[in-house]
C-alpha cells in the first residue's frame, strides 16, 4: 500500500475511533437522548460541509444531480440506528454486532460482484474477526434488548453499503457533503419527533456532539471516501476491525485506561490478520 494512501486510511480510522469516543461521552447516562445527539451529529456534519463546499467554485451548480439517494439514506440509517441501539448495548457486544455486519455486508457485495478472495484474505479476515472477539468478548454481555441489536446490526449493514458506494467516489469531500446536506430533510423528522417528546441534553454532551459530527464525521468520512478508491473491498472492511482497537489505545492515553496483555494480543491478532489480507490483495493472482 502505498504510503500516502496509508496515512490517509489511518487517519480516517482515528476518527472513527473518535466518533465512538465522543459517542461514549455524550450518550454517558443521564447526558443527552440518542435522537438529540444523531440531530447534532448529522447537522453540525451538513454546516462544517456545506462552508467547506462553499469555498470551492460553482460548487453548488450541480447538487440536485449529484444526491445519492442510496448513499444519503445508508448514512442517516446508520448514525440513527447506531444512536439508538447505542444506549442499550454493551460496548463489547455493541462493536460485535456492529463491525461483524459491516464485513459481512462488504465481504457479500464483493461476492455478489463476482469477486472470489484467496485463502490468504480469507485468514487475515477470519484473524482479525477472532482478535476483535477477543478483544471485546469481557464487556460483550447477551443483549437484553433484542430491538437494540436489530438497530445496531441494521447499522452495521448500512454503513457497509455505505462504504461500498464511496468505492466509486471521484470528488469525496463534494460527495460526502452531498450525502451529509441531503439528510437535512429526515433529520427535520427526528427533529419533529424531539418537539412531541422532549429532548434531553447537558452543555457537555453538546460538545461531544458536535464533535463527533463537525470534525471526526464531516471530515473523517470525507478522508474515508478519498482512500476507498484505493482499497479493495475486503481490505476496505477488514481494516475498520482495528476501530475499536484504536478506541481502546486512545482511552488509555487520554483516561489513563490499563494497557491490558489482553490488549496487546488481540492488537497482535487484529494487525495481523489486516495485514494479510491487505498484503496478499496486492499480489498477481498467479502468485497467490
């Protein structure tokens, strides 16, 4: 892989890592609801990408032709049903269902492509699955609410769609802006919902909210959309396995949160397993 195309996908990784840091923040108990924060998120994305998009000429001319009606309701799909499932899931069995769906989603589009992995992939993907399992298997407790692992799963799915389409992305910020500003009118449901039913919220979880969605949403999916052009689909999927890796690292250096030995294998494993399958993608088929 090339070094530039590296960096890129692991700065998109890190702010994944950060969405699920500042989502830990703002939906703590007693913050703010999960339809708030997803208004938040979304809104605060849409503005940080429309200035963005402003800034570059005749960007507007063509935004009614180049909405994505599949890509704009995967997005708004994914970050509502993340939210809501978010509060009745533990982390671990959260991020199970949640990245177990993404590959399988990606890894079935490739399929249905007609794209066939060598033994290799096949490995690193089933490694890194076996490390992010291990990973997260103390705090993956049986869901208690069936509903929230429906939603979450339902994330997992549509951002793998998600992902999949920003394969083909030619002008990722344009696109991602796009994707962003064309959910303006379904977060005027969720919006409408909070008129009838209330909102909850404290001026912390405001913050993370915003964060989540100006900086590691707006741009970190941006980023993401630059570098998926450049992946193969099960590299693209396998290597979001190292997310919640990157989560867990980034509370031990900001929270002071023990680097456990069960820390270091399952990154052993995660690592490895990402490497393979992006290692052995870049080979001829022959020498496969």
């Amino acid at each position: 892989m090339p070094i530039k195309i590296g960096f890129w996908l692991l700065l998109a990784l890190l702010a994944f890592a950060g969405n699920s840091i500042f989502a830990r923040l703002a939906l703590a108990p007693g913050a703010m609801d999960p339809y708030t924060f997803t208004l938040i998120r979304l809104f605060a994305a849409s503005l940080v990408l429309g200035l963005l998009l402003s800034a570059k000429p005749r960007a507007w001319a063509n935004l009614r032709s180049s909405i994505a009606p599949t890509a704009t309701l995967a997005l708004f799909v994914y970050a509502l049903g993340f939210s809501l499932a978010y509060v009745s899931l533990s982390t671990g069995a959260g991020a199970l269902i949640l990245f177990g769906l993404v590959q399988l989603t990606m890894l079935a589009i490739k399929w249905y492509r007609g794209h066939r992995s060598s033994v290799f992939e096949l490995a690193g993907v089933a490694l890194a699955i076996l490390g992010l399992i291990y990973l997260m298997l103390p705090s993956a407790e049986i869901p208690s609410s069936m509903t929230a692992a429906v939603l979450m799963a339902l994330a997992g799915m549509a951002w793998g769609v998600y992902s999949v389409l920003g394969a083909g992305a030619t002008q990722p910020l344009q696109q991602t802006a796009v994707n962003f500003i064309a959910t303006i009118p379904l977060q005027g449901l969720i919006l409408l919902w909070l008129f009838y039913n209330g909102s909850q919220w404290d001026s912390s979880s405001v913050v993370w909210a915003v964060l989540s969605g100006a900086v590691t949403s707006a741009l970190g999916y941006a980023i993401w959309y630059r570098v998926l052009p450049h992946l193969a689909l099960s590299s693209a999927a396998v290597a979001q396995l190292s997310v919640p890796l990157l989560a867990a690292f980034g509370g031990a250096l900001f929270s002071a949160e023990p680097l456990t030995l069960r820390f270091a294998i399952a990154a052993g494993l995660i690592l490895g397993g990402i490497y393979l399958v992006i290692r052995f993608q870049q080979l001829p088929a022959q020498q496969r």
